[in-house]
C-alpha cells in the first residue's frame, strides 16, 4: 500500500519534527511504501497539499489531529475524497481521542480514527485494507485496537491497547522524518546548538489537571523506554543525522528520578557533546538537587515548568497539586542549581477575574524566571474542565477557527474578550520589557534566520493579538 502521513498545516509557530507520526511510519514501512508530511515546515497550504497529494497518489491518507488542525483537515478529506472517491482517510490525536463520535459524525470524508496511541492498530488497519477489506463489513475492523468507525448510524470504538513495550516500538523513522532539515524555530523558541531533534523516553501522566487532556492518547500509566535504547538513538541522531542537541517532550520525563539519575550518569560517559532541554515541561516537585546536579553536567541549560498560576484558589480549581509558597520554594531551588527557568502560564481560566489574573502576571515577575509564556486557556475537549462548563452551559459552539492560545477562544464570565487580551498583552510586557530580561534574550540570538523566526513569533503573539 501507498500511505502518505501528514501534519497539518496551522497558525503555529513551533515549528518541529511529528514524532508520533515517525512512529507510525515504523510501523508500517516494512511491509508498505510511506511517506511523511510536515504542512508547516514545507508551507502546504491545501492548495500546495492537494498537488502533492496527487503526484504521490497515496491508497491511505493519515493526518494528525490536534483540535486546532480541524479546519486544515476538514478542507484536506474533501480536496482527497474529490481526487479520489476510494482513498482511505484516518485521523488520529488529542482531538480525535477526545471527541470520537462527534468527530466522525462531523467529518462525512473521514473514513476511521483512532482513540489513543496507533502503533498497534494503525498496521492492522493498513493490512485490513490491503485485503480488500469492506469500508462498510464491521467484521473486517471490529479486532483493530483504538479503531474508531461507522457502522451504519452508529458510531463504533474498539478498546485499545497500550503497549508497556516501548522499546519494541523501534524508533521513529528519522530517515524520512529529516531533523537535520528542520529550521531555528522550535518549541522552546531558544535554543544552545543545532540542528535539533525531539525525542521521546517516557509516556503517560497519572496527574488530575483539569485543564489538559494529555492522558486520553497516552494513558495514565508511566511507561519507560530502556536507557539504552534511548542512548543509542541519540547516539544515532548525532552521528547519522549531525544533531547537537535534543529535546525531551515527555509530559513526565523526571517522574523516576532514580531512573532519570541512572539515565544523566550513562549519558555523562558517552560524552556526545550534545545539549539538552525540556520545553514541554517537568513537574517541579520531582526535582531535587542531586538530580538537577547531572541535569546540569550532562548539558541541560533550561527547564520548563507548568506553574500555571499565583493564585491558590485557582491552582486548586486546576488540580495542580502544588501551592504558590511550594512553586516559589522549586524556582528558587532550580535558580541556586545554575539552571535557567522558563514558565507557563495560563490566563482566563474558568471562574478567573481580572484580579486573580494581575495576581499571575505579578508572581511571574517576581519569580527568578528568564522567560515566561502566557497562554490564553483553551477548553481543550476530554478535559475536567471541558465538561464542566458544557455541562453548565457556559461553553456552547466553539469556533475552531480561533482555537489557538492567542485568541482567546474562551473567556470567562465577567471578563470581556477584550480585556482578557489586554491583560495578554500587559502579561508579556511586564515580564519582558525588563532590561536584564531584554538582555538575556538578545544574547540568547544564534543567528539572523533565529531572530526572524522570533520576530514573526513577537508579531503573532503580541502585536497581531
């Protein structure tokens, strides 16, 4: 079979490598021919996706699907389904996991989706179809974990599987994914070497927040890649791909902080040269010094932090598990180990007034943070949250068009949309327009190409918002 994976192209400016799609490329690419897509990085706007689309003439088109993407893919089933009436089209993502059956119901050009991780039923599901499997037979689909598809009316969803396994994965296909490729605009904006590749060590979040639905795609259970794997893909990437610095994008990399220890000495003795960071976040309250020590020594530069908050009662309303005094207490203790801070932040969450948002704005200043990102909150479907405030009534249409976290797609009651971007506005301005903060940054510049990228990304979330 011919399966041509893709990333949406979107409104975003991180600009970096698909892993989850690189896993699934594995998967399949033994017995299929593949093909990977990134819609950003290559600036395919439908119109440029749907030529490539019809060059490639693919049996199977998969896209990835987080809630922001809708509208690109929307466009894509039926640019694909108008070339082609018999071509198989599959979602898989945060959205998709999230809403299943409204998704389906919605997307009349969506043939499947999956509900979870895919490495498992994503090849059967290609098998399937190879066969000469029938769209419309349930029988061919009811075995495939995660499978999400019609049967008539109804709306079908298989149990899916999770693999404890992760090793037996393999890797993500890099040779078609080309890191080395990539340009200077990654997650974390900033960056100490490059080119850069994200990797992935561990899966799962057992924690409650009731903002994030990280959990529905993969599962509450933490489950650890073997250290060795892990060192030899870095050891790969850096000698095969001339990669310099990686990015750890796990939700919960340092939950095991024996493990995480045992994994920085190993890493230590390769001496690859390579620098490290963690701009998806770690949980501040499973660091300790000895920890931060080898995070250090081994080349991390900067650790991300979910704070969220300065406000208790808001931090209590997310299920963050963590006070003000607390988080004050881990800042300060990562600052004395050397390490650069960044901080999230999130304004306008639900019951939020303007005070208790000047109360975040005002605690991410005074923390010893060298940047700081303030997101409008999103209610992302499959949250706590979420559910709440449909099941008050207070969330009805949502427009997805505007789901990104500049837009203020969501705004609490007794806030205007106005003055939530304001108060955007005034978040980002007070913390950067310090000197020593303006410094920091400007000595943080690698190059012209990095500070266009920054410059586009000051224009998009400050000045366009």
């Amino acid at each position: 079979m011919k399966v041509l994976l893709a990333k949406p192209f979107n409104m975003s400016d991180h600009i970096q490598p698909s892993i989850g799609l690189g896993y699934l490329a594995s998967a399949i690419r033994k017995e299929h021919e593949v093909r990977l897509v990134d819609c950003i990085k290559d600036d395919l706007t439908i119109d440029k996706f749907m030529a490539l689309l019809k060059e490639y003439n693919p049996e199977i088109l998969g896209l990835q699907c987080y809630t922001f993407d809708l509208p690109f893919i929307r466009q894509a089933l039926k640019a694909a389904k108008a070339f082609n009436k018999d071509i198989v089209t599959v979602i898989g993502g945060p959205h998709s996991s999230a809403l299943p059956e409204e998704t389906l119901k919605a997307e009349k050009d969506l043939d499947f989706l999956f509900v979870g991780e895919a490495e498992t039923g994503f090849p059967r599901l290609v098998k399937a179809i190879e066969r000469g499997a029938n769209k419309t037979d349930v029988k061919d689909f009811s075995d495939i974990p995660g499978l999400a598809f019609r049967d008539g009316q109804t709306i079908k969803i298989n149990p899916n599987v999770i693999q404890d396994d992760l090793d037996g994965l393999g890797l993500a296909a890099w040779d078609l994914i080309k890191p080395q490729e990539y340009p200077e605009s990654q997650h974390g904006a900033f960056f100490k070497q490059f080119p850069i590749a994200p990797i992935m060590v561990t899966r799962g979040c057992p924690y409650p927040c009731t903002f994030c639905a990280g959990s529905l795609v993969s599962g509450k259970k933490i489950r650890r890649r073997s250290i060795d794997n892990v060192l030899g893909e870095l050891k790969m990437l850096n000698n095969d791909f001339g990669i310099r610095e990686f990015h750890i994008i796990d939700d919960n990399f340092t939950m095991d902080k024996e493990y995480v220890k045992d994994f920085l000495r190993k890493l230590k003795a390769l001496n690859l040269g390579m620098t490290w960071a963690v701009p998806n976040g770690v949980r501040m309250d499973t660091l300790d010094d000895e920890l931060l020590g080898l995070m250090k020594e081994t080349g991390l530069y900067m650790i991300s932090l979910g704070i969220e908050s300065g406000s208790d009662e808001v931090l209590s309303e997310m299920r963050k598990g963590i006070t003000v005094a607390r988080i004050r207490e881990c800042v300060n203790k990562i600052d004395r180990a050397g390490i650069d801070i960044a901080g999230f932040f999130i304004l306008g969450f639900p019951g939020e007034t303007p005070e208790s948002i000047r109360q975040t704005i005002d605690f991410a200043a005074e923390l010893p943070l060298k940047r700081a990102n303030f997101f409008t909150y999103l209610p992302f479907p499959g949250t706590e949250s979420y559910a709440k405030l449909l099941a008050s009534g207070e969330l009805k249409d949502v427009d997805w068009e505007r789901f990104y976290f500049t837009n203020a797609a969501y705004v609490p009651t007794g806030i205007t949309r106005k003055e939530l971007k304001s108060l955007h506005r005034l978040a980002f301005a007070k913390f950067y327009l310090r000197p020593h903060i303006i410094m920091y940054q400007l000595k943080s510049i690698q190059s012209a190409k990095h500070f266009g990228f920054l410059a586009r990304r000051f224009m998009r979330w400050i000045v366009a918002n």
